[in-house]
C-alpha cells in the first residue's frame, strides 16, 4: 500500500513537472535553418566559378513611387544614379565582385550556416567564398573593410583558424587605420562625391574588425581609433531624440561640414538601417571597452528603435520618416542587424530582458513567410524585402545579402542564449 503511494506520488509529481514546464516550440528556427542552409548551398553552386557574390536581385522601378516615397518632385531627381537593369536582368540574381561593400556577407552567411547546423558542405563553400576575398587584404578605398573582412575572415578565424586568415585581417586593419585622421576623429567613409571628409553611420560597424585586430596583434593602435571614431561619432551624428543622421561630413579642423542624408528619406529623417548601425555599433564598442556610457547609448538608440518602430511586426518601413502607404516597403536588412544588436545588448543591459523580448519578435517576423524564402525561390536568398536606397534608385524591395548575413548572425545568438542546438531543434 506505501509502495503504491510512492508510486502514483512521483507520478504526479512527473506530470505536474511536465504540465509547469511545456516545451518550447522551435520548429520555426529549424524551418529558419533548414531553408537558409538550402538556399545557400543551391547559390554557392550556382555562383561558382564566377569570381563573383551575391548580392540582391536586379530591379526596376517607377519614378512616380519614388517620388511618391520621398515626397519629393522628379526635378529633384538624380536620375542618373537610378541605374535600371539591363534588358532581360530584372528579377535575376545580382552578382558583386570582391571590391563592393557587401562581399564578406556571403562568405559570412555560410560560416553562420555552417555553425548553427553542422554541416561540412556549407563549411567548404565558406572557405571557398572566403578566400575568393583575398585581394581586398591590398585594397585601401573604402570604410568598408571592416564589413568585408570582417564578416567573411572575421568568422573563418573563429571557426576554422590558422595564420593566413590573421595575416589578412592584420593587413585590412592597417589600411582602415590608414583613413583615420586624428584631426578629426574619425575614419573617412567614402571617396566618392562633393564632401570634404564624409563619415556615416554605417561606420560604427567597421570598428569590430579594429578591435579585434587590436586582440590579435596586441597592439592598441587599431583599437584606440575605433574609440575615437565612436565618441566623435556620438558627439556629432546623433539628434537629442538618439535619432542619427546618416553622413555628417567634417572640416579639415574637425568642425561640422554638413548634417545629410544619402540613403535616407531626407536629411533631417531617420533611415532605418541607420538606426540599426547605430544600436548594433555601440553595443560592440561596450562589448570591447566596458566603457559603460556606450551602454547606456546603445540603451538610448535601442528604446528609440523600439518606441518609433510601429509596424505590428516590428519590421520596419525603409524610413521611419516615410509615408505610410500600401506601397511602402519594408527593411528586413535593419530588423535583422536591430535583432542581433539587441540580443547582444540583451546580455549587458540591467532591464535586457525588453531587448531580447523584442529581438525575439522580430526575429519570429523574420522567419515567417511574410519574409523567409520558399525553398527553391528568392534567387537563392533567404529573406526578401529589403531595401537597400530608395533615394538612389536601387535595392528596393529585395532581398539582400546583408539582411541574411544578421539575420542568421541573429538566430546564431539566439540560439546561444537559449542554450539549444540544432540536434535540440
Ligand atoms: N553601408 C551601406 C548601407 O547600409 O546601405
């Protein structure tokens, strides 16, 4: 009779143990994973041979939306730069070769998709795209070789390291470290155009590749000007709202040129991605200084994201200053750089349990059909609807490399804090 009792006590101690604690459902992370990982195996394929990455898809568009979008006239309109696809071009693949800002994604991509399932196939592509960016370590005329080396070799040395990789990450920091003037603070972002020495915000995430060559060599040289750059930087791009600007060009004196924006609905707006830069830039620089006042910077720009974000997914239009009309598309890009950043900052603010909640939904977003490809369809890309600049004509409700690169960068911390694998998916 006592026996019995036991028994049926520790049965019904086991069932209300399974009734407190249902398991959580992840079946969306696997669908998430199981799709990118076929997605970018299809496109490796695909590419190969090339010399080329993948970059979006090739598309036209119509200047009354533009203008629509912008709110702006047509006479307004730099026309020229609205490049349309070549005859037969639209709705296919484009390629990018291993100078453009966006090369080190792919390669990136594959490492994340290869570290979050295991799969040796997508860690040979990974080696493979990866080295195809060799070159870029003698190439000084971008800000973005953080983005490009960082993202490709950055995620080699992690996972499959040796001395080649080093040597090319070392390389790449000392031609940033060549952009930077001391005048000014900050590293110069681009060549092109009529500012005397442009810097956007899109630059905060080219400071990780100086922080962590700065780890790798033992010399604080490259670590030391990615703090300047992000303090110069907090001091002049940001509105008291914790908004940015996109560029802000600077004198030869280290005074303030022009506040503009390139990308952005117009100067005074809020581009999304931005945004997203922003939040995932000072968080990185917490990460690597412990320099609280980026903490509580990243918190600012974070609660900003999260209060002027009103779509119901948390998805956000290209602008949060654009008009909101059926037509307006979406950035998938900012809301998976937004994710991750706020899954890092997650771990480091006192009430990060608000960021994760909210990095969770808009990854929950992300993976639903609304923006994960049909296998098989996208071109071989995982998420669509970004937007790239719709100033400029271009990118425009497509997918990205960029947004795939964050978004699975995104699940890879998620799935870390969570403490699950694939084999638990
Ligand atoms: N770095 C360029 C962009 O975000 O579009």
């Amino acid at each position: 009779m006592k026996k019995n009792l036991v028994i049926l006590t520790l049965a019904l101690a086991g069932l209300s143990a399974c009734q407190k604690t249902p398991k959580e459902d992840y079946s969306w992370i696997k669908n998430s994973l199981d799709i990118a990982s076929a997605q970018l195996l299809e496109t490796a394929r695909e590419v190969d041979g090339t010399g080329m990455l993948p970059r979006s898809i090739y598309m036209g568009y119509d200047m009354d939306f533009l203008c629509r979008q912008l709110e702006r006239d047509s006479a307004t309109f730099m026309d020229s730069l609205r490049a349309q696809p070549a005859p037969g071009m639209a709705g296919k693949r484009r390629l990018c070769n291993v100078y453009d800002w966006t090369s080190g994604f792919f390669p990136g991509t594959l490492w994340y998709a290869y570290e979050l399932t295991g799969n040796d196939s997508l860690k040979a592509e990974a080696a493979k795209y990866t080295n195809l960016l060799n070159p870029v370590r003698y190439y000084g005329g971008t800000h973005d070789l953080g983005f490009m080396i960082n993202c490709s070799y950055g995620n080699a040395l992690r996972l499959a390291p040796n001395d080649t990789i080093a040597a090319v990450m070392a390389e790449t920091a000392d031609n940033l470290y060549k952009r930077y003037n001391d005048s000014i603070g900050c590293i110069r972002s681009w060549d092109f155009g009529t500012w005397n020495f442009p810097v956007i915000i899109d630059n905060m995430m080219n400071l990780d590749l100086l922080f962590a060559v700065s780890k790798m060599t033992g010399d604080s040289k490259y670590k030391d000007i990615a703090v300047k750059h992000a303090n110069t930087t907090m001091n002049n791009h940001f509105r008291p709202d914790y908004t940015c600007w996109h560029v802000v060009s600077y004198n030869g004196d280290g005074t303030v040129e022009r506040k503009q924006t390139h990308q952005g609905k117009n100067d005074d707006s809020s581009w999304a991605r931005g945004q997203a830069w922003a939040v995932y830039g000072y968080t990185s620089c917490f990460r690597e200084t412990g320099d609280s006042t980026y903490l509580d910077f990243a918190c600012h720009v974070a609660d900003m994201i999260m209060d002027k974000v009103k779509t119901e997914d948390a998805v956000p239009y290209w602008d949060y200053d654009a008009p909101v009309t059926p037509e307006t598309p979406r950035d998938a890009s900012a809301a998976a750089v937004t994710a991750s950043g706020l899954l890092e900052l997650s771990t480091m603010a006192a009430d990060g349990q608000k960021y994760f909640d909210y990095a969770e939904k808009v990854l929950k977003s992300l993976s639903s059909p609304a923006y994960l490809a049909k296998p098989g369809e996208n071109e071989g890309f995982v998420l669509m609807h970004s937007t790239g600049s719709l100033p400029n004509g271009s990118e425009i409700d497509t997918p990205l490399n960029y947004a795939d690169y964050y978004y699975m960068e995104a699940l890879k911390r998620y799935m870390d804090l969570k403490k699950i694998t694939y084999k638990d998916l």
